[in-house]
C-alpha cells in the first residue's frame, strides 16, 4: 500500500511540474525569436554587453509585399509592367503595395496605363533599364490620363471651382506681389520658397520640365489641386485619391478635403468637427460603410454625413458629382457674398445659385425634414446678408475713401487698416459666413462675428483719425 | 432575216452595255481603291512624315501578322457609301488645291493634330475594331476604358485618347521634315 501511495504522489508530482512548464511561455512571452528580437533592442545592455549600440530594425512598410515572399505578378500585366513591379516592390514597396489593394490592381490597370507615355511627349523620359526600348514614362500623370476611363469625373471636375485653383493665383498681380515680394522678400534665389512649399501645395502650379522630360523640382513634387500639366491638362485627382490606392472610400471621409480647406481663412474641417454632423462621424464614424458603389451610398451606410456626401455624392435622386460647386448657392469665400451665376469655371460665381440651392435642399431632405432644412437655410442665408450689409460693405465704403484720399500706405502690408480690412473679409469674415452656412456654431460666432465687430470698430477709428488729421498715424 | 439581226443588236447592246458596266465598276472600284492607299496619298510631298510614321505604327503593318488599314480607313467617313464617296472627293480635291494654292512649307502639323478629332473619325475606328463594344469584364482594359464611350457618356472620340494611333512618334519624322 504505501508503495502505491508513494508512486500516486510521484504522479501528482510529474502533472503539475508539466502543467506548470505548459503555462510558463503563455506567463512570460519572451521566448518567441519577435520579441527577443524587440527585447534585445530596446535593452542593449542585456544582449550585448559589449557594445553600447543600439540596433532597432525597422521594417520599411508594415505590410511590406516583399516581406517574406517576391511578388509575380502575371494576370492580364503587359511585359513591361511586369518588370515594374519586379524592382519596384523593392525599391518602393509602398507604392506596389498601394497598387496591390487598389481597384486598379483588381482590374488590371498597372503601371504603364497611366505612366505610359509616347516618345515625342514632352515629358517623355526612360530609366536606365528602358534605354534601348521603345517604351517611355513620366512620373507626372495629368488628370487626361485618369480621363481616359473616367471621363464624366474629370469632365465634372474642370466645372468646378477647383479647376481654378492655380490658373487664379496665376492671373493675379496682387497675389505675385504678395508671394515673392512680400513673402519671397524679393530673396535673390529662394524669394518663391513660400509660394512652393505653400500655396502650390494645395492650389497646384504649372509644373515646368527640365531638358530630360523630367519635372523642375521648383515645381514638383505638387499636391495642389489645380495642377497644369505639360499636355495642357488642368487638376489632380490624387489631391482626394492619394496613390497608388485611389480609394473611394478615402475620397469620402471628411480627411481628404481637410489637407487644404482648413486654417484660419476657410477652417471648414474645424467647422465639420465643430458642427453635429462631424460629432457623430468622430463618436462613430469608424464603424460606417465607405466603400458601396458609386451612386449607391446612401444614408444607413453612414448616420451623419461627411464633406463629399453632401457636396459630391449621388444621395437620393442626386446623381454623383465631381463638380464641388454644383450644390452651392453663394459663393462664401470673396470679398463680399454673391449667388452664383456663371457658367465659366474661372469666375469667382461659378455655378447657379437656383439649381444649387434645390439641389443642397434635395441633400439635406434625405434625412432631415423640409422645415428642418428651409430653417437652417433662412439662419444661414441672414447670417451673409448680416456681414455684407454689415461688415463688408461699411469696410470698404471706409478703405474707398481713403484711397480716393490719398489715406493709405503704399504697402498694404505695414498699413493697420489694409490689415484689419484684409482679415475681416479673409479671415473672420470666411470664417463667420462659412461656419453659419455649415453649422459650426463656435465659427460662426466665437471666430466669426465676434471678431468681426471689433475689426470695424478699430477700423472705424483708424478712418476717423485719417480723416480728421488727413495724416496716415503713425506707430 | 430582217427581225433576226434586230434581235441581235439588241441583244449585242445588252451584252455591249453589261460589259460595260462590269468594267466601269472595276475602273471605279479599282481608282477609289489605289486613291485610298499612302501610296497614293505620299506622292504629295507634305504627307511624307504621316506616310513614314504610319508604316511605324501598328496600323502601317508594323504588327506580326503584317495586316494594314488605308488612309481613307480612318480619315474618311464610313457612316454611309454616299457620305463616304462624298468625304472622300471632297477631302481630296482639298488637299489638291492646298498643295498647289499654299505654301505648304508653313503649315502647323502639331496645331492640327490637337484638333484630330474633326479628321480621323469613329466610324472608321468602329468598322475594324467592332467587337470592342462586346467586351466584357473578362477584357477588363478593353472594358472598362470603353464603357463611357460606348455608353454615350462623354462626347470623347476615338483620337482623344488614342493621340498617336496610326502614326507612331509623328512628332519625331514632323520635326525631322
């Protein structure tokens, strides 16, 4: 009897010695070869004793396509394209890595579709591995080429007022003056550095070649959004869908626009996260449906909508469009409010005020009610009458006078009132007309009207000295 | 006897006129056939970079099998014969007097290859490449890219995006004329 007592405690024993050793690797995961690798890393001193540097390896892409195995990619691919894709996952592995989770790599458009270009193109270059060949590139893809399978989006797109993005700035003596005088201080070579890390970033530039085919660094790398390209080609449908993934479900969320339209002059992503709509994306936006086709993403894929729902989208009966300034009824970012009445996408008024406006109804009808929407229309529509009548127009009765007597600076820059005018229609007064029209309370008043009321009064006081002492003061 | 020979000119006529007709359609159809060709079309000196670049581009032949499209393939109208007898006249005897009327030296080839849409034309592209319109996804370049058109969403035609098509790297043999 004790002997079998004796061999049932050995037993006992062996089983929790085992399950003790089972358990340990799930108590301290340090024994797999990641993290030690990780654990070595971040403590040298353990690892290597000897040396005091510290070794981190970092992957280059996360989702790296070359990580454990090349990528051979051969469905419906021409030849060259095929090459491609065989150095560059290695020598861009983001960009294949795009590629490979986009629509276009489902459908087979590679490399050569867009980047493809005849000989006798002016932007026409090769690389060492295509000297030889009759195939020729360029970095540059102009919106005429993203046209060639998706002409009603570009068409749309060159109505807009996004097609004048940079063709505006282009026209403008006041704007030149304004970046290579002002803000260039007429530096002997560097006076276009703002103008290049600035505005060309979102409004675009004529990109300019060197005499290999290949882009002036002046002018490129470019995400503005009004972009000339060297074949006459006006935008940049990689402003929305950045590359190589061309998503839509990114050209939909409120992020794509808010590289640019935000700020201090038109804070229209602040607006959206400040107004309702932007609250509820922000509490639940993450568990929406972005990506349902075209046309057909409707409310119940999302429950608040984004900027491209109510500006782009095909809601309801709307039909989608790549014509930002179809839905609009003023024009909120000049001098003074005006309804939109033109047909020509270089004018300020581009669109039609009528049409917009019963479209944007139609839009905010998918979910709200008609007296819901005419209401939030009638507060909005007061708030621009309040600052044209109000503001605008009493700032530039006073900056005329002034001018027609001889009572302003010749730089507009060092003249307080030129300042304060340029602010209460640039700034503040963007500000309040477009936080009303879009329901951003804190922009319509705390960074709108509120300011506006001060800016004149100082304004006022400024003309009044003028006037009085018909002297500009001095500081 | 009398009634014998007058049957036999009218039956000489008939034979006389069918013969005829027979050969005037083999005349007519063999000129139209020679005027379409870029042999034809070369012996117009100013044509020579358009004929060169051509026999460069998959359409002069440059393909494996060798096959060819004529000028008048493309650059005239194949809506209708009449539309096409009448394109075909008219462009010729145009470029007739432009070549004997102008100096033909000063002419802008890359101005009027930004305007190409008014003289290559669709019905041309379409009489060839008919099967496009049947493509389907399993072709999903020739598909996809081909949907608006087909569709009638976008008044683009052919040449609009097929700048080069029939004249391959035409800029290089303008410059090089």
């Amino acid at each position: 009897m004790p002997k079998t007592k004796f061999s049932w405690f050995v037993i006992l024993v062996l089983v929790l010695g085992i399950g003790l050793v089972a358990c340990a690797p799930q108590a301290a995961p340090a024994t797999t070869s990641q993290t030690e690798r990780t654990e070595s890393a971040l403590s040298p001193a353990a690892a290597q004793p000897v040396s005091n540097k510290i070794v981190v390896e970092v992957d280059r892409n996360i989702s790296n396509v070359n990580a454990n195995s090349s990528l051979a990619v051969s469905r419906n691919l021409d030849e060259v394209s095929k090459e491609c894709i065989s150095c560059h996952q290695d020598e861009t592995p983001g960009i294949v890595n795009d590629w490979r989770e986009s629509r276009h790599g489902h459908v087979s458009v590679s490399c050569l579709d867009c980047h493809g270009v005849e000989k006798d193109a002016p932007n026409a270059t090769q690389h060492s591995s295509l000297v030889g060949t009759d195939v020729y590139i360029s970095v540059l893809v102009p919106p005429s080429k993203c046209a060639e399978c998706h002409p009603a989006e570009t068409e749309d797109f060159d109505h807009s007022g996004h097609h004048r993005a940079a063709l505006q700035i282009e026209g403008k003596d006041a704007m030149q003056t304004l970046m290579f005088v002002h803000e260039g201080q007429n530096h002997p070579e560097v006076s276009g550095a703002s103008k290049a890390t600035g505005c060309n970033q979102c409004h675009g530039v004529r990109i300019e070649l060197d005499e290999t085919g290949a882009p002036t660094p002046d002018t490129w790398p470019v995400a503005g959004i009004g972009n000339i390209y060297p074949d006459g080609s006006v935008g940049n449908c990689t402003v929305c869908h950045t590359r190589h993934k061309f998503d839509i479900a990114e050209a939909r969320k409120p992020e794509a626009c808010a590289s640019c339209h935000l700020g201090p002059d038109h804070p229209d992503i602040e607006i959206y996260e400040n107004s309702k709509h932007g609250q509820i994306y922000a509490a639940e936006g993450e568990t929406w449906k972005w990506d349902s086709a075209p046309d057909a993403w409707e409310p119940g894929d999302y429950r608040a909508p984004t900027c491209a729902t109510c500006h782009m989208s095909g809601i309801g009966e709307l039909s989608p469009t790549h014509n930002v300034s179809e839905r609009l009824y003023w024009n909120l970012w000049g001098k003074r409010s005006a309804p939109r009445n033109s047909e020509d996408p270089m004018s300020a008024l581009t669109g039609n005020a009528e049409e917009g406006r019963a479209k944007m109804e139609m839009v905010c009808e998918s979910c709200h009610t008609p007296r819901h929407t005419a209401g939030f229309f009638k507060q909005g529509d007061d708030a621009i009458k309040l600052y044209n009548e109000s503001y605008y127009d009493p700032a530039k009765k006073m900056l005329d006078d002034l001018k027609e007597k001889g009572l302003l600076k010749k730089n507009p820059w060092d003249d307080e009132f030129q300042i304060l005018y340029y602010h209460l229609w640039h700034h503040d007064g963007r500000r309040a007309r477009q936080g009303a029209m879009m329901g951003g309370p804190d922009w319509a008043h705390w960074h709108g009207f509120f300011e506006l009321q001060q800016k004149l009064y100082r304004m006022q006081s400024l003309y009044n000295y003028r006037i009085e002492n018909n002297a500009i003061e001095t500081p | 006897m009398k009634k014998t020979k007058r049957v036999l000119y009218v039956l000489g006529a008939i034979a006389g006129l069918f013969v005829f007709a027979i050969a005037s359609w083999v005349f007519i159809e063999a000129n139209i056939d020679i005027t379409s060709r870029p042999t034809f079309c070369v012996s117009c000196h100013p044509m020579e970079p358009m004929v060169a670049s051509y026999h460069n581009s998959v359409h002069g032949g440059n393909n494996p099998r060798g096959v060819t499209a004529d000028c008048t393939d493309c650059h005239v109208t194949h809506e209708n014969l009449p539309a096409h007898i009448l394109g075909k006249a008219r462009s010729g005897t145009h470029d007739f007097w432009i070549m004997y009327t102008r100096d033909t030296s000063k002419l802008d080839w890359e101005a009027k290859r930004l305007r190409r849409e008014e003289y290559v034309y669709d019905s041309g592209c379409l009489t060839c490449h008919q099967k496009l319109e049947k493509a389907t996804s399993s072709n999903p370049k020739a598909f996809i890219a081909h949907r608006a058109y087909f569709r009638g969403e976008t008044d683009d035609h052919c040449v609009t995006c097929h700048k080069h098509v029939g004249h391959k790297d035409i800029s290089d043999y303008l410059v090089q004329n």
